[in-house]
C-alpha cells in the first residue's frame, strides 16, 4: 500500500472525510428525514450518498495509489553504464533520492520521490497527483463538486418550505439550530462548489493537452530545448481513464490504462545539439518552477 506520513496531509485528508460527513448528517437528520414527501426523501438520499460514496471512494484511492513513483537509489554506476549511452544522449540524476529521472518526472518534497508526470501534490489527498492516480483526483473534485451542488439546491427548497410552513415541522431539531447547521453547509457546499469545480477544469485541461500543472509553468524555460511531443488530446483521455469511453471512466474502482515498464531508452534523453550537451555537461541543476524540487543532470558519453 502507498501512503505518505505527511502530518499536514493527514490531517486535510481527515478534514475532508468530516466535511463529507458532516454534509451527509444536515442532509439526512436535518432536511430529509423530517421531510412528509417520501418520494422526495428517498430520491434525494439516494443521489446525494451516491455520489457522496463515489466522492469518499475516489479519495481512498487517489490517497492510496501509487501516482506513479521512480525507483528509489537506481542511480547507480553501474545502472548508468547499462544504458550503454551514446555521444549526444543524457541522463537526468536526482540527489535527494538517487534516482534516474525520466521525461516528465519531478521529484516531490512532500513524498521524497521522483514522481512521473507529476502535476502537483495535493495536501487534501495527502499525495501527488501523477500518472497513475489522475484518474481518481479528477473524480474526486467532480463528485465533491455534484455533491455540493445538490446541497445547495435542497438547502435552498428547504428554506423555501420551512418559511411556508412552521419552522417547528419541517426539522427534528429546534429553528435557530436548524438554521446554523444549513448556513454552515451552504458556505461549506458554495466554497467547495467553486474549489473543486476550478481544480477539475484545471485537470481536465492538463489531460487534453497533455500538459502538467509543472509542465505548464516550465513551459517559457523548456522553449530553448528539444519540444516534446504531445499526445492527441482523446488519446491522452483514454490513457488516463483507461481506454474507450465507458461508465468505468467514473467508476474509481477501476483504474487506469496500466503504463508500460519502463525499458532503457525511457532512462535517456537526447540532446538536440552540441550547444546543449556543453551546457548540460557544464550545469549541475535543472532550472525548476518549484523552489525546492531541483532536476539534476549527469551526461555519459562512450
């Protein structure tokens, strides 16, 4: 099982579970229990913990996944000579967890690794979003983002039917209690509503164009070097929710097209011109948007 011992990261993700809950409990004890329109109830309580379970179960495992770490300590003298390089190739060295990085890898402080295609680490999954966890972050804002919004919808028909009504009959609980419990979770459904809303466009964009988060920042800094080539955006889709479109794409229990091992050529990087190699030969750190997560080089010409 992957799970980072961050206790900051911990504690947003158990933030996370009780504000689920806590959503579930105004919900249940306090809008739709009481209610007299069973249909009603019984609808709205089997959409909202739907989604809601969907929610919880896209957490786990964008948590417990592992996003897609480099083997730790493989940058050896030995592994380096088995790549058997060639004049004009390189190979990128991490320090602070001995690793070969390959393209697209960024080593993560958080979770001491070098994490491939990694867009970022997010403190309310307590991990880094990466290649084989994307999936999972990206239904986790999009079910927290339709579950907010449908307790806003209720909690605005239950305001409407509490003012008709007597406010003694349409909840278990006395009014001035009742109305705290449904402001807290209109500000806690409207915040996170806008949150995850914005962060599931912004993953969304970053798969269909094949462009991390840290990617994207470098992108002014990588124009002097060779340009990678982008995958088409459908089939970047597909690789990250696991093939052909199908309700599995929202199912967090199935995961991910399953990325190929990586084979000798995927260690090394080719330098597009002599201008380059000099620099890299010269350059001991790898420019980086992130302050602390540095790419080193070492480059081994036969």
């Amino acid at each position: 099982m992957w799970f980072i011992r961050d206790g900051c990261g911990i504690a947003c993700a158990i933030v996370t579970w009780f504000l689920v809950l806590y959503a579930e409990f105004v919900v249940l004890f306090v809008m739709l229990i009481p209610s007299r329109d069973y249909v009603y109830s019984v609808i709205n309580g089997l959409v909202f913990n739907l989604l809601a379970f969907l929610a919880l179960a896209s957490h786990c495992r964008a948590m417990l996944t592992d996003p897609g770490a480099v083997p730790k300590g493989n940058a050896t003298k030995e592994f380096i000579e088995s790549l058997q390089l060639k004049p004009g190739q390189v190979v990128y060295k991490c320090p602070k967890c001995c690793s070969i990085k390959p393209d697209r890898a960024h080593h993560c402080s958080v979770c001491k690794r070098c994490i491939r295609k990694m867009d970022h680490h997010c403190p309310w999954v307590n991990n880094c979003v990466g290649e084989n966890n994307q999936k999972y972050f990206v239904l986790f804002t999009m079910y927290i983002a339709l579950i907010s919004l449908h307790a806003l919808i209720m909690v605005g028909f239950h305001f409407l039917h509490c003012f008709e009504e007597d406010w003694t009959k349409c909840s278990s609980f006395s009014p001035p209690t009742t109305v705290i419990l449904l402001i807290l979770l209109c500000f806690e459904g409207l915040l996170f509503l806008i949150f995850t809303s914005v962060m599931f466009g912004t993953q969304v964009h970053s798969i269909c164009t094949d462009e991390t988060g840290i990617e994207s920042l470098q992108r002014k800094k990588q124009q002097r070097r060779e340009r990678r080539e982008r995958r088409g955006s459908w089939k970047s889709v597909k690789e990250t929710f696991g093939g052909d479109f199908s309700l599995n794409w929202f199912n967090p229990f199935s995961g991910p097209r399953h990325p190929k091992p990586l084979s000798n050529r995927d260690w090394v990087r080719q330098v597009s011109s002599v201008s380059d190699t000099e620099n890299t030969e010269t350059t001991t750190e790898e420019p980086s948007e992130e302050p602390k997560d540095e790419d080193f080089a070492e480059v081994v010409d036969e």
